[in-house]
C-alpha cells in the first residue's frame, strides 16, 4: 500500500505515504503545508471525500475501519448534494414547496429556490442583489412549520421591521423581539429575533431554546469571526457561533461585498458551513494572496464560482432572467450641474502636495497622502455642486415625484437641508439614531415629507421605500459601482409599482472626472449590467490605480490654471 488513512475525532489523518505520492498528495491537497511530512491532518468536509476518493483511485491507500465508513457516508453526502444542487439550477426548475404564506402574498419562483436550496443542504449563503426579497426567501423556507423554532439576528434598526413587515404580513408565525442583553426566560415563539448587539450576551442560553435554524440578516456584521482561528475576533462573532452550534440549519443574507479580505469570506462561510472552505491555512494557501498585512483573495470570480458550484452559495442579480421579469425597468439619467466656487473651500497648494506624494512618495507617504486626497477632493467636489443638485431635486419634487437623494459629507448635507427646508427633508444618515431612523422613514412614507437625503452605504435592509418613490439622485458619487447598485436597490424592488430612475449629478471638476470614469458612466449609456461576481474584484477601499489618476487629474488642473 501507499499509506494509511484514519478518521478520528472529526479529522482524517493520512500517515505512512510513500515519498513520491506524498509529493502527489499535496499536489492535490494543496491546503497542507510547504515543507510539511506526513502525517497530515485535514478537515471532514464531502468535497474532500471525493477528493480522496478520486485520488485513490490513482494511489490506493489502506483505509482504517472508522475511515472506510466516514468515507462512504460523505461520499453518498457529496454525491446526493450536486445532483440536489444541480436539480434546483435548472432553468426549468419548478417549485415543489408551497410557503405557507397568508393570502393574498406569494413568493417568487426564484425565492422558494433559495428556501429549497437551504432544506436541501442545511446550510446556505443568500447572495441576491438588494431588492430581490432575501427576507422572503428565508420565511418561504420556514413558512410551513420546517425548521422551527428560528433565530434571526439583525441589525438593531431592522428588528421591528422584520416583524411588522415581513413575520407578520407574510406568514402565520409568532415573533418575539429580544431587545436587550438581560438574560431570562423567554415565551414560546416561532421565531426569536435578536441583535448584533445582544447576542454575545445570550451566547451561553441559545442551546436552551430548542432552535433548528438560524439566519443571521445582513452577515457582513460577522466578517471578522470569532478570532479563534486568526487575529482577533469580536464579541457578537462569539455569539454568532453559539447560535450556530445550537442549530441544525443555517442561512446568511448579504448583498454587501465581502470578498475584498480573504479572512472576511473565510469567516463568513465558516459560520454558515463549517469546514467548505478548510482550515484557514488551507484557505490561504488555495485562494489568497498576500498584501501588505491582509489576505486579498486572489481570484474573486473563481472563488465566487466554486461557493455557488457546491451550493453553499446562491447569487441571483437583477439581470437574470427569472428575476427581472419580476421587477420594474431602470434607467439612468447622466446630467452635469453646475460649480459653486463660492461654497468649495479649495487649498489647491496642499491638494497639489499630496498628488506630489501620491506619485513619487514612499509605500507608507502614497498610501496617508492618497487617503487625504480622497476625503479633501471628494468634499470639496460634493460642496461645490450642492446648490445645483438641490435645485434639480426641487424640480423633481415640485413635479409631484419623492426623491430619495444619496450623499455622504455632512458639509453637503447642511447645505441641502439649508436650500431645501421648505420642502421638510428628512435624514437617514450614520448621524441619526435609530428612533430618528424609523420616523424619518415614516415621514418619507406618508407623506409628511417628499425628500429623504440617505448616506450612500446607509439603509441596509430597509423596506418599504418603493412603495412612494421612484426616484433616486446621487448627489455625490461613491468609487464603488455596486454601492450605487445597492442604494437604488433600495426603491427598485419587490411592489415597486413604476420604472425606477437613478439621477447621476456630476461636474466637470474636483473628483467627479476620475470617479465617473472608474464607475463607467457615460452619458449615452442607458443602464449598467453588473456581472454576478463584479462587486468582489471591485471591493478595496483604495485603489492605487484610481488615486494615481486622480492624483495626475489635480496637477493637470493646477498646471492649466497657470
């Protein structure tokens, strides 16, 4: 024989290869270490069943008794999930579920996928594009008694919504909110909602609620685990896991990136499937790169691909077939407003400065002057064209449309809300706290107000705004194009009624040439298609590329104004 081969205590352990299949072995086992001999100790997961299996076929290797069973069980595991898997992928798949929902509401074909998917392999990553019903897809799983009791974790200024939106109008379930970290008995429920913020409290009492499923609303907020395997971790990523330990089923929803740090997705899967990934050494070594003090997955789409391949991961966008017949038409209107000098507070000398720095500076000087620039040229630019975009948002409002208008400096904020105060805007910024947050949006729903001014990266998960609006201005643009993409998500989706219309508002200056050029955006082009997996190569906060042209743009203008 050529080796040995043992489970034990949720681990194969291979022993005793020869040295030239050794070298094969980590060939194809490429998580196991360089330098590294025998023994080696990989983690139980089918996929790796099947590796082994396949492997063997070219090197046999003796099995002990407990690996020869282990083996056959997740060879049968593999085998019944990516015929599962590839059966609900058909085009032509058809729902063999019916969510208990109350009359008259429905899920969409696309959603009681995901909510088959997740009964299927007990475990799922729900990647769809904001607006494409996540929430619904999670209670079309649950609806008809399956899986429950359920624990929900999300973001504090969510919960309520959940219930009264969602729980109660969808399906026949009770809710209990958990509001606080005061750990007691709590009353029978179908479904428990708790907080990022009180679940690292009610970490040691989650096995005592009996739960079968767990879903954790917009898991980005667990990016950074539970720091037992690497670096540190956080307290609600300890709570997260004990959550996770008391349930059979788990679900994640997230239309957020996370695919820019290799510890962000490594952590995030590893909540929801344990072990898909390997060890973090496995995953480093199979999937990262190294950059500076980070882990940057080195291919994104492929990463993307292999998570949706072996079903631990489903990513619909608003171009599939299946999900744009279900929701209204997008266009996008590309219009150039007006600057302000008078309002821009301009240091073109220190801006000058720092795009010095920017192309000829140290590793350490790019990156700090590179970061002021940003800040520096962004406010200025949002400040100088702040009365133009007021001025078109009063159009559209005194025509009898509601915007929703996208910002993200304070200064420009004041200056809308200075220019516009007769109109009664109200704000949903990272400024607000929560009950502002939920009068604010009652504001914007009945009525009492026609103009909510949004942070770009706020608003996850809320609901209800399509139901009044349709049109979205960005008053300021983000270097990311999935933020845009996620923000108009935020009135195009499920019961909108109208063809939605995002307002790009730009000007000829400050950072909106570079910004509008890495987005794409041009004037004679009517609406974007995003591919799937776009958002993860286009995830890092600071492009090195982008700030060098953007730095090359400010001594450019410098030179020409002379």
């Amino acid at each position: 024989m050529n080796g040995f081969v043992d489970f034990h205590e949720g681990k194969w352990r291979v022993s005793d290869l020869k040295p030239h299949v050794s070298l094969r072995f980590k060939d194809v086992f490429k998580g196991i270490q360089f330098g590294a001999t025998p023994p080696f100790d990989l983690r139980d997961r089918p996929s790796f069943a099947a590796d082994l299996d396949w492997f063997m076929q070219r090197y046999p290797l003796s099995l002990t008794e407990d690996a020869q069973s282990r083996l056959s069980d997740q060879l049968k595991t593999y085998a019944y999930l990516q015929d599962r898997v590839a059966e609900l992928k058909r085009p032509d798949y058809r729902p063999s579920i019916k969510p208990g929902f109350k009359a008259p509401e429905e899920a969409e074909d696309y959603q009681i996928r995901a909510a088959e998917m997740l009964r299927s392999t007990g475990s799922l990553l729900l990647l769809d594009d904001v607006g494409l019903g996540k929430t619904v897809s999670f209670l079309a799983s649950v609806a008809d008694g399956w899986g429950l009791p359920a624990a929900v974790v999300v973001q504090p200024h969510l919960s309520s919504q959940w219930v009264k939106e969602y729980i109660e109008r969808f399906t026949h379930l009770t809710a209990f909110e958990v509001k606080d970290r005061k750990v007691r008995d709590l009353p029978p429920a179908d479904i428990y909602l708790f907080r990022y913020s009180n679940i690292a409290a009610w970490a040691d009492y989650a096995a005592t609620l009996g739960i079968k499923t767990v879903c954790f609303d917009e898991i980005q907020e667990l990016r950074h685990g539970t720091g037992r395997q690497h670096g540190s971790g956080t307290a609600k990523g300890l709570g997260a896991q004990a959550f996770c330990d008391a349930a059979q089923y788990r679900i994640g929803l997230t239309a957020t990136p996370i695919y820019n740090y290799g510890s962000e997705i490594w952590n995030v899967v590893e909540f929801i499937a344990p072990g898909s990934l390997g060890s973090w050494y496995e995953f480093v070594i199979n999937w990262c790169t190294s950059h500076g003090t980070h882990w940057i997955v080195k291919d994104p789409a492929a990463l993307g691909a292999f998570l949706v391949d072996e079903g631990i991961a489903l990513r619909r966008t608003n171009d599939d077939p299946e999900v744009s017949r279900t929701l209204p038409p997008l266009s996008k209107v590309i219009t150039q407003v007006g600057w302000n000098e008078g309002d821009a507070d301009t240091n073109r000398e220190l801006q000058q400065r720092l795009a010095q720095r920017i192309l000829a500076g140290s590793f350490h000087e790019r990156g700090q002057a590179a970061r002021e620039l940003d800040v520096m040229l962004r406010q200025e630019t949002g400040i100088a064209k702040a009365r133009a975009v007021a001025a078109y948002v009063r159009t559209l409002v005194e025509a009898g449309e509601p915007v929703l208008l996208a910002g993200w400096h304070r200064g420009v904020y004041e200056i809308w809300q200075d220019t516009l105060s007769d109109l009664n805007p109200v704000m949903f910024t990272g400024s607000e706290s929560q009950p502002q947050k939920r009068c604010a949006k009652e504001a914007f729903l009945t009525g009492q107000s026609p103009l909510m001014i949004m942070s770009l990266r706020s608003g996850a998960g809320l609901d209800g705004l399509q139901h009044v609006c349709r049109h979205v201005v960005y008053g300021e643009l983000d270097w990311s194009p999935q933020v845009h993409t996620q923000f108009t998500g935020r009135v195009r989706r499920r019961g909108q009624q109208h063809p939605v219309t995002a307002h790009f508002l730009h000007v000829d200056g400050g950072s909106d040439p570079v910004v509008m050029s890495t987005l794409g955006l041009k004037a004679s082009q009517s609406h974007g298609i995003l591919n799937p997996f776009a958002d993860m190569e286009a995830a890092t906060p600071l492009d090195d590329t982008r700030m060098r042209k953007l730095a090359k743009a400010v001594l450019e203008g410098s030179h020409d104004a002379q």
